[in-house]
C-alpha cells in the first residue's frame, strides 16, 4: 500500500494534490490548522484518510506528525504545501516575521521532522511546494522570496547530505509561477495566473516521476530561466 502525508492539505495545491493522491489509491494522512476543512476532506474516503491539526509554527509539529505517521501505518511520500505569502511594500515586520516563522521555521521543523523518520525507516520521497520567487529578491515580498530561496536552498542541501548518508530518500522541488489559490486573494490581479487543477496535475506528474526540481508551468520556466540571467545592477532597478 503506498502511504503520503500532505501537509497543507487543508486548501489550494495541497488539497488538490490531496485528491488526486486519493483517486491513485493512496492512503493519506492529511494536516493543517483549520481542522473543519481536514475533517469535511476525510469525508470522501473515512478508510484511506486521517487528519491531524497541525500548525508548523508550533514545536509540538513534529510529535503531531509523527503520530499522523503511525495512523496510517508508515509514509512514503511527505508532500509539503504549508505556506504563507503576502505583499509587503509597506515593510510590516509583523508580516515579515510571521512569514518567516512559517516558511523559514515551520519548514525546517517538518522537513527535518520527515527526512529524520525516512532516515531510520528505510527511506522514502519528500516533494515541497517552494515558489519561482527564490530565484531573486523581490521588493513586494521581502520575507517570502527570501524564504522561498531558503527553501530551494535547503531541499538542495538535504538531498546531498542524503547521498553523503547513502540514505534512500529523494526530492521534488516544487516551484510554480502564480497560482489562482486563496494565497493570492485580494485586489492585485496578478499575470499568467494558472488554475489550481491544471499546477496540481503537472505538479503530481513530477512528483511521481521524481524529477528533482520542477518549475510549473513551461511559461514560468522561461521567464525564470531570463530572471535568473538579470544582472544585480538591473534587478535592483526593476519596479517590479
Ligand atoms: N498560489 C501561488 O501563486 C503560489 C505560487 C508558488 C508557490 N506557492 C506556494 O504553494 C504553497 C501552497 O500555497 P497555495 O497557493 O496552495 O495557498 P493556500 O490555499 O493558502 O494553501 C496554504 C496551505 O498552507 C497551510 N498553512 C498555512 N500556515 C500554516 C501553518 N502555520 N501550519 C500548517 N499549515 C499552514 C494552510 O492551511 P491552514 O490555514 O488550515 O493551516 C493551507 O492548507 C505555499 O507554500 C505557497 O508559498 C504558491
């Protein structure tokens, strides 16, 4: 039987992936904080779903997920969508922080959480959902691609510390362009916006072909691969 938990379940990409995990046959063990969401999910399929409230932010999270583990009897895959995001021209540091706290911190603590468990379990996959905005600091979203660039940095450093180990365990990471989810809810319009179904498929596509990075969609692709050629003394003028 092939187990997943999705963390970030409880809307947007997670939940989507959530579902198609399910269509495939897969039992999955389901976390976020809004427990009524994970609860009206479970519904679908009461014997090949189990949820716990998690928030990442929290250090009792790894415990929580330990225990989602065990109900479902083992994980191989560990998919994780927990995020937050949000425009911050203004430098809100409360916005700042708390985003930091969850995709810097909340990050670290159930990636290590997961890595930890394959390593003394006999491996496994761990696929994140991190961001096209890593690749450069952008000056509406200080935190979050600041973080997302920890993000792509950190699954890049635990897939080598992986190989040094000879640990069996690979890694997706995940990196979409704008996706219409509640994450990008408000007045901006945003461009090239892709719909959820459409990320979430391509998204488990490379997830189940363990491609190591993924850039969703092939528009996105080749705008990041042109952003990433920008010299710093261009970027730092772009009014973005
Ligand atoms: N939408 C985009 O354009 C876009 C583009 C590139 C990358 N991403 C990334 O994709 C990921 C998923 O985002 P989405 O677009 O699908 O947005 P979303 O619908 O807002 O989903 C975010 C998920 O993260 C969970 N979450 C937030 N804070 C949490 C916490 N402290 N503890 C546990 N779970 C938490 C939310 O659940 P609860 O609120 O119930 O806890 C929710 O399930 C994020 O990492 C985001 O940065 C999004």
């Amino acid at each position: 039987m092939k187990r997943a938990v999705v963390i970030g379940a409880s809307s947007g990409m997670g939940m989507e992936i959530s579902k198609l995990l399910l269509a495939d046959g897969w039992t999955i063990g389901i976390a976020a904080r809004r427990a009524d969401k994970l609860m009206a999910f479970k519904e679908l399929n009461p014997d090949r779903i189990e949820f716990e409230t998690i928030d990442v932010t929290t250090d009792d999270a790894p415990d929580c997920l330990l225990s989602l583990i065990d109900r479902i009897g083992g994980m191989d895959l560990f998919f994780y969508a927990s995020g937050i995001g949000k425009q911050n021209r203004n430098l809100d540091t409360d916005i700042e922080i708390k985003t930091v706290a969850t995709n810097g911190l909340g990050f670290t603590r159930m990636i290590d959480a997961a890595f930890n468990y394959m390593a003394n379990n006999g491996g496994g996959h761990i696929a994140c959902i991190s961001s096209i905005a890593g690749i450069k600091g952008l000056g509406p979203a200080p935190s979050y691609s600041a973080t997302k660039a920890f993000q792509n940095c950190y699954i890049q450093a635990l897939e080598q510390l992986a190989n040094q180990r000879h640990l069996s365990i690979t890694f997706t990471d995940i990196r979409p362009g704008f996706v219409d989810t509640a994450l990008l809810s408000g007045a901006h319009k945003y461009p090239m916006l892709m719909n959820v179904e459409y990320v979430s498929r391509k998204i488990y596509s490379a997830v189940m072909r363990q491609k190591h990075i993924c850039v969703i969609d092939w528009r996105w692709s080749i705008l990041a691969r042109l952003w990433s050629c920008v010299p710093n003394f261009i970027w730092r003028k772009l009014n973005l």
